[in-house]
C-alpha cells in the first residue's frame, strides 16, 4: 500500500513539475485515449444489448413489464441477468462518454 502511495505521489509530481502546454498535451492526449475505449465498450455492450434482444425477440424493457415466462430455463435467467449487465453498462459508458466530449 505504501509503494501505490509513493507510486502516486511522483506520478503527481512529475506531472505538476510540466509546463502547461505539456499538461495540456497530456490531459489532451489521455481524453483521446480515454473516449476511444469508452467508444469501444460501448459498442460492445451495445452489440450484447442487440444480441439479447433479437434472440430474445423482445426489449429488456418490454421483458420487464411483462416479467420472465413461467417456463423460462436456466440460460434465460442468466441472460437476463447479462442483459441486464450489459444495458447498465451501455448507459454508463453513454454517460462517461458525455461528461468527456
């Protein structure tokens, strides 16, 4: 835990030692960075949103406000529950997006 410390605390230093310009360079390029995987995840977690729903024939809201069927197995229950994961996860990444661009 110390060492994650000390770790942290020169990262910050060296980083506060930069001129402006080369922080700005660097947030710039970290924002860059960062919005290009966040792109990423979200069309994966999209694309699994898709994929339950055209399995499934359905959206996961529709599924709600109906609930599971009585007969539903084992492996819709676990992809409800991906489903689940993934249209959770498809909404924050959308809302990292935001607050980045």
């Amino acid at each position: 835990m110390e060492q994650a410390s000390s770790f942290e605390d020169n990262i910050e230093s060296r980083f506060l030692s930069l001129t402006q310009e080369e922080k700005t360079a660097v947030i710039t390029h970290g924002v860059a960075l960062r919005i290009s995987d966040l792109k990423n995840r979200l069309f994966l977690a999209e694309s699994k949103v898709r994929s339950f729903e055209e399995k499934y024939q359905t959206t996961l809201d529709d599924l709600e406000a109906r609930g599971l069927p009585d007969d539903a197995d084992m492996d819709m229950h676990e992809d409800y529950i991906m489903w689940h994961h993934w249209t959770d996860e498809a909404a924050n990444t959308k809302n990292k997006l935001k607050d980045l661009e």
